[in-house]
C-alpha cells in the first residue's frame, strides 16, 4: 500500500437551500482531515468534479429521483479521479476512477456504494475529460435516451433543446449516425454555427432571437418525429406544436425550471398527445446501471474514431464550483461543464 502524503481535505458542505440560482452563500467551504484507511478502502483525489443541472435539483427539498443533500451534508457530484492509497485489490493506486465523488478534493471509499465506483479505461484519443462527459454519465444520457426511450429510425426528424450543452450535443451527433435529420435549439449564433460547422447537424435554430419560432418551423418542414427534451417552457410548447403523429417525446430534462418552485412554466394541453397518438416517456439514466459499459464501449469507440466530437467548458479550482454551476442556468457553458480539482 502506497502512503499519500496529503492529510487535508477541502469540502463543501449544503449550508442552506437555494431560492433561484445557487450563492456561495449557500454552503460552507470547509477543511477537514483525511482519516487513515480502513479494510476494503481506497483513498481517490478528485481531478474532475462533473457539474450537472441535476445538483441543483439534489439541493431542492422537492420530490425526485434519489434523495435531496441534507443540510450539513457533503454537496453530492459525479467526478474522475485518481486513486492515491488502497487496501482493495479491485483498485490499484495510480487508476483512475468515476463515481460519486462529491464536492471535495479527496474521498475515501470501498467501491461499493449504492453510486459504484468504476475503473476507467485508458484508450487512446480519448482523454480523461471526455470520460467525465462525452463517455461518461452524459454521453450515457444522450445514448439511451435518443437509441432506447427515442426508438429513431433513419430519415426521421429529430429537435434537441439544450443542443449546445453535454448531453443535446452528444444527442444530435447520434442522430446524425442513425441516418437522422437532426435540429438543435441552443442560444446564440455561436453555439448554432459550432453545431452545424463542427458537429455536422442539419439546422439550427437560435431560440434567443425574436424569429425563432419561424426558423423552427423552417428547419423542420416535415414536422417533428423525436424530440429530445432538455429544457421544458416554451421552447417545448414550440416543439410539442409540431410532433408528427406517432412521434416521441423523449424527457430527458426540463432545466428551465430548476430554479424555480415548480414546473409550471411548461403549459402543454394534453389533446395533441391524444390526437397524435404521442408518446411523451421520462427517464432517468440510473435506469439503465446495468447497460452502462454498452453505452461506454460504444461511445469511446466513436470519439477514438473521431465520429463524435467533444469539448468541455472547464474551470479551475474547486472552490468555484457553486458559482461555475450557475452557467449551466445562463448558457456559459459549451459541452460538458466541469471543474478541474487537481492536475491528473
Ligand atoms: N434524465 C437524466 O437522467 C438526465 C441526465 C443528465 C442530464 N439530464 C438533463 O439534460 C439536460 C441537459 O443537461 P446537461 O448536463 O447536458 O447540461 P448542458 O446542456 O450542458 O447545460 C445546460 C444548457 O441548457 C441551456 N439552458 C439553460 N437554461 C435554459 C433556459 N431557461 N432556456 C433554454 N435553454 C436553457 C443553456 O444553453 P443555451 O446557451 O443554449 O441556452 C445551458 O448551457 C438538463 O435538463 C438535465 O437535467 C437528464
């Protein structure tokens, strides 16, 4: 067992709930001590603390898929990192691994938790970043969502919103591998030209110009087949105007409410679900635990080949991560977002 030379741990901790967009106010940035090791144990520093929409909705007492973060508790979050100590055989130091690492520079774990700890593959032309995104819980995201709950078949048209971020572009570029004619929705000229230039959509429609509804329409004369809903409000309302009869919504996530006390921005009468025979299915990718080395077999094979492409939007230093979060809320971000913790 190698011995780390690292006693401190920086922490954050829920200190109270947000109301609208996080603060720093709203937790406490603590130190503490690395206790030594127990049976089974291993010792891993955080590299990439993944920052995703669902951690505002883990600090919201509403009703959601795991439990909220209590007051007091260590700000629960996805991450890589590296193992620095081990007394398990499963983990060897120097591996790098993902898992619910939390808010925090270090974590100790048995890899057992109800969230696994998995050892990553070291492939070339896949960097570690793209395992935290693209490869990893993300791109999972976008694959069964779009391939499984989707159901496309090839020649049909698919919307994604939120089609700039981690998940919608990952979403689009599989669409465009399953023979799709693929529409983002994403803000401003940028992130459309990137889509269509760099990712090789079909049409992008930047919902904050005034003429967005009438480039929507235009990019999608045969109507809509799938849409992948990442945002809810009106940006669906526009969408779910234009499903095609048997068409699927696939609800992935509504983020334009997350903020808010409830989702009631989101007004869709129920009579075109029924008229169209529409199939609106939500899903949450802890679903499909047992399918994950598929997804990521599948997705790191594709990057490897160049056939998906990546970026990330990454910021350093653990201590900005409750500001860092808020750009997920006000478009800040292009890819996966992520906070660099320590050097790999
Ligand atoms: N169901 C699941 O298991 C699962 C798993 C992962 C993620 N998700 C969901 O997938 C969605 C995307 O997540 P992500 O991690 O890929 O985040 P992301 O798309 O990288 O970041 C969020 C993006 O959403 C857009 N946005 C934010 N507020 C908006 C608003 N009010 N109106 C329109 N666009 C808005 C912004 O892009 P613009 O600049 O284009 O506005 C922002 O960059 C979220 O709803 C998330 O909850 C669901």
């Amino acid at each position: 067992m190698a011995t780390t030379t690292h006693t401190e741990n920086h922490l954050f901790r829920l200190k109270s709930r947000p109301v609208g967009l996080v603060t720093p106010d709203n937790f406490d940035y603590v130190q503490s001590t690395i206790p030594k090791l127990g049976p089974n144990e291993v010792l891993i520093r955080t590299v990439y603390l993944s920052l995703d929409p669902t951690n505002r909705i883990w600090m919201s007492d509403i009703e959601q898929y795991m439990p909220p973060v209590k007051i007091g508790e260590t700000m629960r979050g996805l991450g890589i990192g590296q193992v620095e100590q081990s007394n398990n055989s499963r983990f060897k130091v120097g591996d790098y691994v993902s898992g619910m690492l939390g808010w925090q520079e270090y974590v100790i774990a048995t890899g057992n938790e109800p969230f696994p700890l998995v050892t990553l593959p070291k492939i070339a032309g896949v960097p570690l970043a793209a395992l935290a995104g693209a490869a990893g819980m993300t791109g999972w995201t976008a694959y069964f969502g779009l391939l499984d709950v989707g159901a496309p078949k090839k020649g049909e048209t698919l919307v994604v919103s939120a089609a700039a971020g981690a998940v919608g572009s990952i979403v689009g570029q599989i669409g465009k591998l399953n023979g799709l004619r693929v529409v983002g929705i994403a803000g401003g000229e940028h992130k459309c030209n990137w889509l269509i230039d760099e990712l090789g959509f079909d049409a992008a429609v930047d919902y904050k110009q005034p003429s967005w509804q009438k480039q929507l329409q235009q990019a999608t004369p045969n109507g809509i087949d799938i849409d992948f809903e990442n945002v809810g409000g009106e940006i669906m309302e526009e969408v779910y105007k234009r499903m095609n009869l048997n068409g699927r919504i696939v609800l992935c996530g509504l983020i334009a409410s997350y903020n808010e006390a409830d989702d009631s921005k989101t007004k869709l009468g129920l009579a075109p679900a029924l008229m169209k025979r529409l199939r609106i299915q939500g899903f949450i990718i802890t679903d499909y635990a047992l399918k994950i080395q598929d997804a990521t077999d599948k997705l790191v094979h594709w990057i490897a080949e160049g056939k998906i492409k990546h970026r990330e939007t990454v910021i350093a230093g653990l201590e900005n991560a409750p500001i860092a979060l808020n750009k997920l809320f006000d478009g800040g971000n292009t890819g996966k977002l992520l906070i660099k913790v320590s050097d790999p």
